[in-house]
C-alpha cells in the first residue's frame, strides 16, 4: 500500500485554529519533521487542508 510522506514546513503561529488542530492530528509538533502516513481519503482531505503549511510526498 502507498504511503504519502508529509512535511511541517511553515509554522502554525498565526494560522486558523482548525489548521492547527489539523496540522497536529497529522502528528506534525515542530517545523521540518516528517511523518509517514497510509494514502487514504483521511489522510488526503487532512492535507488538503493544511496543503499551505506541508510539503507531501509520495511514497511506494
């Protein structure tokens, strides 16, 4: 199964309350640190959300 790799790359300081909470339940705490997640629905309309604060890659 694919997984997509997802990158905290601006800060949340200043962003809408529920990009925060979203940006969190990725599991991203601190800028540049990376998660891998599995490529689901979920987990793609999370990132679309927060598309402005993460930079996603996929992975095989």
């Amino acid at each position: 199964m694919a997984n997509l790799k997802i990158t905290l790359v601006k800060s949340t300081i200043g962003a809408v309350p529920k990009h925060k909470k979203t940006v969190e339940a990725l599991g991203l705490r601190k800028l540049n640190k990376t998660v891998v997640l599995p490529d689901n629905a979920a987990t793609r309309g999370m990132v679309q959300q927060v598309r402005h604060l993460v930079k996603v890659e996929e992975e095989a």
